[in-house]
C-alpha cells in the first residue's frame, strides 16, 4: 500500500528511448511505438488494448500481468509514471522490451520491467515476460491448483493436498465454489518479482519472505519458504467475492487463518507479541482508527494483526454470519466503524482501549486457538 500511504503526484507520462538504443531498425523502430501506445492507452483498465496479444486475453481476465502485481496498490501504470526505454533485446523470434518507470520531479525509480513484444501476422504485439522465464519449471496438478515449481524445488505432495483441504474448507466456510489456482513456487522473493516481470520494483530487497495473489487471475506466488501451502494467500480467493470489505479486513483475514504463514512466513502470535510490546512503548498510537497504524518495522505489519483482530471480534460476536456481515458493510472507514459500534459493541472512542487489551491478552497466554477454520 506504498502508494496509498505516500502519496504520489499524477503526471503527464511521457515515453522516451535511452541513449545508445537503436531507433532505426524498421522492428526496433515499431517496437517502440507499440510500447508507446499501450502506455498511452489507459493500460490500468481492463479492456480489449489492441497494442496486446489476444490469446493472452483469452487466457487471462488481466491479460498484462505487471498490472496485477499484488505489491503495487494501485497498479503501476495507474499512476502515468513517466517511462524509458532501456533496451530491446533480441530473444529468438521475439523481443524483450526492458524499460524503467520514474518520477520525474524526484527522479525516484519505481520498477524496472520486462515485456515482450511478438510479431503475429507481420504485426507486433505485446505479451508476458513470464513464459519465457518459466519455460523450463515443472507442473504438477493437485486437486484444484495447479503447481508451478523451478526445476530444482523438491515438490511436497502432502503439503499440496494440506492446501487443497485448507482451499475447500474455506470456501465452505464462506459458501463459495471452489475456483481453480496457479500457484507459482518461487525460489525468494526476489524472484518472485522476476517471474512477473520486474527486474526491479519499489522495496525490492527489504523483505525476506513475501506472497502476492492476483485476484484477477487467480495466481498465488510463494517463495519456496512457504511451500505449497502458503494459507495466507489462499484466503485471499475470498477477497473478490466481498467487495465492500474495507481492506484492512481483507488483510487481517488472511493473517487470521494464514497458521504458520500469517505474515512473512511467522504465525499471527509472533506478530501480536512484537505489536503488544511496541504498543507499550507508544501511548500516542490511537487505535480508534486503525487504518492509520500501518507502519511498524520490517519484521511484521501491524495492519494484520489490527485487521485479524477485528475478524475476530466479529466472529467472536456472532460466527462466520456476522464476519460476513462486516466484510460486507465496512467498505469506508467510516463504515467499519459505525458496524462494530453498532454491531460489535464497541462505542465510538473504545476502540483503543479494546484492541489494546486484546492484543496484550493474547501476547500473555502466548497462543490464539480462535485463529483457525471451524
């Protein structure tokens, strides 16, 4: 949520080549403007983008997956960053567009980016960077997700069926039809970036362990730390079907039945006991809103074990029915606040009070036995 939190001034985007980069190859030449075009066509949005290779739109709802890059929030292209062309690289029939995308006032790098350009019917289009990285990774079907692994990854096949049971508990619990899955199994974080096309994305390498799910086509990435059965981002196939939850509530779920990997490969627990303690040392943090207690250190996020705990009072209150309830009527902040005055019993101003309580109450019995499918 970087963008959110910080702020970042929409510009007028401008496309230019780097020195050194031929611009008089006639294919080089339609490359370049192809890549022009599509930054300069509203590529945020979901549409039929002619500058994009159809079976790509045949194969996935969000055919660009730089667009679904689950760390950016909103996706890179929202914020009309301007952009350089670094390279076109010769890779077989096809070509490998390398840009990076900046601020031009700060001159700050916001990722550096890998798309292919491939010529269908003597034209040019543009598709993933991702089939050519993962050409040569092995595939493996479990039940509803289908396994994506480097060569060298030794495939758990029980941890495969664990996460297959977890992805059918839960869309019991929430009464949903189990979907389909891609489940990519990277070797670290870094290269879960890579596989999507980033060289290079904002904070790359301040994290250990990380996970994205793109929720618009279905694809888990984890990092061989957390296996095959990385909870946290399955919950998230929940997240598409209550789209007034208000997003804290989204994260916080996915902590609260994420076991072993409610954040950064570390059970919700580890998190509660470090927040508790930093809660102590931090009188002024006002968790009547929650929203706004987001910064904490790299070793957790305190926006899960908010959030979590907030899922938990409301299952608390009233089970799965009133969880429902509340991802489905806390869109705004104001939202959320006004349902668990109204329903958790919670009064305006004791928000604090209660979360903090509760957050030193679990630190002290050192277990959260709430936290798991019923």
């Amino acid at each position: 949520m970087f963008f959110i939190k910080y702020g970042l001034s929409i510009n007028a985007q401008n496309v230019s080549a780097n020195i050194g980069l031929d611009t008089l190859s006639t294919d080089r030449n339609q490359i370049i403007n192809l890549w022009k075009n599509y930054l300069k066509s509203n590529p945020d949005e979901l549409t039929n983008n002619p500058n994009w290779l159809e079976s790509d739109k045949l194969k996935y709802k969000s055919y660009d997956l730089l667009k679904s890059e689950g760390f950016l929030n909103p996706s890179l292209y929202y914020f009309q960053l301007d952009n350089k062309i670094l390279s076109i690289s010769r890779h077989e029939e096809d070509y490998i567009i390398k840009s990076m995308f900046f601020d031009r006032e700060s001159l700050d790098v916001y990722a550096i980016t890998n798309i292919v350009a491939t010529k269908f019917k003597s034209q040019y289009y543009l598709t993933n960077y991702q089939p050519t990285l993962v050409k040569d990774w092995k595939t493996k079907v479990v039940g509803n997700i289908t396994y994506h692994y480097f060569p060298n990854y030794s495939f758990n096949e029980l941890k495969a069926k664990e996460a297959n049971e977890y992805l059918l508990k839960i869309c019991s619990v929430f009464s949903l039809k189990p979907e389909k899955i891609n489940y990519f199994i990277c070797a670290d974080c870094e290269n879960v970036f890579k596989i999507k096309g980033f060289d290079y994305v904002l904070s790359m390498g301040n994290i250990k362990e990380c996970g994205f799910y793109d929720k618009y086509n279905n694809i888990i990435y984890a990092t061989a730390l957390s296996g095959e059965n990385n909870q946290h981002e399955i919950t998230h196939i929940i997240n598409n079907y209550f789209p007034n939850a208000n997003e804290l509530l989204l994260a916080g779920i996915s902590a609260y039945y994420g076991g072993e990997n409610a954040y950064s490969a570390k059970s919700l627990i580890y998190s509660i006991k470090i927040v508790d303690e930093y809660l102590k040392k931090h009188s002024e943090i006002d968790l009547n809103k929650p929203n706004d207690f987001w910064q904490l250190g790299q070793e957790t996020n305190p926006q899960y074990v908010i959030g979590a705990l907030l899922c938990d009072m409301a299952i608390e209150r009233g089970g799965i029915e009133m969880l429902k309830s509340f991802f489905n009527n806390s869109k705004t902040d104001e939202d959320m606040l006004l349902f668990i005055e109204n329903n958790l019993n919670v009064k305006r101003g004791e928000l604090d009070t209660v979360l903090r309580k509760k957050i030193h109450e679990i630190s002290k019995s050192n277990k959260f036995d709430n936290a798991r499918i019923k």
